[in-house]
C-alpha cells in the first residue's frame, strides 16, 4: 500500500501545491532515509523479538518469584504481626484504658463534677444574682449623676470649641486656603499641559525614528529573506518526516521477510532435524526399550507384589491362629451360644447382652481375657 502511494513521487509527479522543489528533494531523501533506517529498523525488530521472548522466559518468572518472595519476607510477616500481636495488644491496651481511664473518668464526672455544677448554679442563682442586682443598681444611680455631671462640661466645652477652634478655621479656610489652593491648582494643569505636549513630541519622534531604523528593516528581512527561507525549510522538513516514515514502513516489511526467512531457516536447519530424529530414531527406541524391557520389569514387579501381599496374607493368619490357640490353652474353648427362638424375640439377633455377659466399667475386653 504505501509502495503504491509512493509511486506518482517515484515517476517524478509533484503532489498539488508541491511544484518542483518537493519532486527533487522527495526521491533522494527517500532513499538516504531507507538506507540509514534500514539496520536501525531491523536492529529495533531483533531487540523487540528479544526482549519478548526474555520477558516471557525469564523475566515474568523471575518477577512471580520476586513477588512471592517479598510477600513471604516483608508481607505475611507483617500481617502476622498485625494480627496476632498488634491487634491483640491493642484491643488489650484499650480494655485497660477503658478500664483505668474511662471509667474512672465517668465515675468522678457523674458523682463528683456533676453535683458541684449543681452546686455552683444554686449558689449562682440564690446569692451572686441578688448581689449584682444590687450592684447594678447602685452603680445606675451613679451613672445618672455622672451624666448629668458630663453634660454640663459638654456644653461649656463644646461652646469654647466652637467660638476659638472652627470659627477661626472656618474663615481661614474659605478666604485663604481655597484661593491659594486654586491658584496652584491652575499653574499645576498648565505645567501638566505642557509636559504632556513635550511627551508626546518626543513619543511621536521616537516613533518614528523606531519605526524607520528597526522595524521597517526587520519587516523587509522577514518578508523578503526569512519567510522563503522558512518555507524552503518547511517543505524539506516535511520531506525529510515523510521520508523517514515511508523508510520505517519500508525496513518493517523489509525486517519481516527477513525475520520469517531465518525463522525458515532455523526450522529447516535445527527443528525439522531434531524432530525427525525423534520420530524416526527415538520413538522406535523407546518402544522397543518399552516392549523389551520395562514392560517385563512392570510384570516382574507386579508378580512380585502378588506374591508379598499373598506372603503377608498367610503370615497374618498363621498369626491370628496362633494366637486363638494361646487362647484356648489359657482360657478354655469358647462356649457354645444358646439357640434363640426368632419367635418370641421381635428384634431377631440384634438385643442386647443379658445377665453375665453384659459389659461393664470392671470386666476386660481384650481379646484375651474375656469370657
């Protein structure tokens, strides 16, 4: 697909908007490029076939082992340790600071705190109530006198204020402060008027001067030189990506074929050997070493086993007959049971023992020993 789209710049034709500069600079850049990405392309490939089959065969084990063996050394030792001691500890350390605490604390708030609130609010509400009552009141009275005492001082002052502070001020201000302040407000304007008209002469000179030394030059630079320039150089850059990403498709293709080959190779040369010499050379040995030999040893094993359990088997009985024949020696031969009539026993042979034959706490059940 992408040899396909880059055929019309093979044959030479410019793509709309490229005009002849693209069509000369498209082909050799492209070919720099497929030459110099080329080994970096197939080194890439290589290093990611690599890296995955390393992932998949070393590191994932070996990070599942890392990871079981931080859990087994810095985890589950902790867990253990919160679980078994610190909770333990802290539930016992929260008894004991319910115990001595808490309690205690609840205990002197209720009978201790409590009553003398209830203390405190009667002697509030019986004694310290009616005194200040009283202390208010007297201290009203006062309060009036003063006043009346104050208002008095406050007029005299306030008239003798008035008559020798703002009636002189009042006149001081209106006939000669307001005129002075005027006429220096007219000459502050007129200054700022002509200050102003200086500023902006020499704002408006040095303007132009700018205007004509710096910025019409660097106007023309940029216009007539930097912006071909940077077109010249868009279009090589542009060139020179495109180039770079047709050469890496190009090189993955061209490492694919490659790889897929050497996997060819490698299967032809090693695999499809190694697997014809296991069909063909080992698997008819190992049948015949089956058939020849651990076949006969499975039988062999086998007979031999039959013949141990078989062995086994009558040394445990000649042993089970040799004991009851101790026994009888010892002991007597065993009596007869009784003939039960099915008839009168509605349960058949499943009653239970009567008379000497009942089992209690003091009689033996061993083998034996018993009756």
């Amino acid at each position: 697909m992408d040899l396909e789209k880059s055929a019309p710049a093979a044959r030479g034709d410019a793509p709309p908007g490229g005009g002849c500069l693209v069509a000369a600079i498209r082909i050799p850049v492209r070919i720099v490029a497929l030459v110099l990405v080329l080994p970096v392309r197939m080194a890439w490939d290589a290093l990611a076939v690599t890296g995955r089959f390393l992932n998949d065969t070393v590191f994932r084990p070996l990070g599942r082992a890392l990871t079981w063996a931080g859990r087994a050394v810095f985890v589950w030792p902790f867990v253990g340790l919160w679980r078994y001691v610190l909770v333990p500890l802290g539930a016992g350390l929260a008894w004991l600071g319910k115990v001595l605490v808490v309690v205690p604390a609840l205990g002197f708030h209720r009978y201790v705190l409590v009553p003398l609130g209830h203390a405190l609010a009667w002697a509030y509400a019986r004694v310290l109530t009616p005194v200040g009552h009283g202390i208010m009141w007297v201290l009203r009275g006062a309060g009036a006198v003063c006043a009346a005492i104050g208002l008095g001082t406050y007029a005299v002052l306030a008239r003798l204020t008035r008559y020798l502070v703002v009636v002189p001020w009042v006149w001081l201000y209106t006939w000669i402060l307001t005129p002075a302040g005027h006429a220096l407000a007219w000459c502050g304007g007129g200054l700022a008027r002509l200050a102003a008209t200086i500023v902006t002469g020499a704002g408006t000179a040095l303007y132009w001067i700018t205007r004509i030394l710096f910025v019409l030059p660097a106007l023309a630079l940029w216009r007539r030189l930097l912006v071909p320039v940077g077109r010249v150089l868009a279009v090589v850059a542009r060139e020179v990506g495109d180039a770079l990403a047709h050469a890496w498709r190009v090189a993955g293709y061209v490492s694919l074929v490659v790889g897929r080959f050497l996997g060819v190779l490698f299967r032809w040369v090693f695999v499809e050997p190694v697997r014809w010499v296991y069909r063909s050379v080992l698997t008819p040995v190992g049948h015949v070493l089956r058939e020849a030999l651990l076949r006969p040893a499975a039988e062999a094993a086998r007979a031999a086993g039959r013949a141990t359990r078989s062995a086994l088997a009558a040394a445990r009985a000649s042993v089970r007959q040799a004991r009851a024949d101790v026994r009888r020696l010892l002991f007597g031969a065993p009596r007869e049971p009784r003939p039960v009539d099915r008839r009168k026993s509605p349960l058949g042979d499943r009653r239970e023992p009567t008379g000497r034959g009942t089992r209690t706490l003091g009689s033996s059940t061993t083998a034996l020993t018993k009756d």
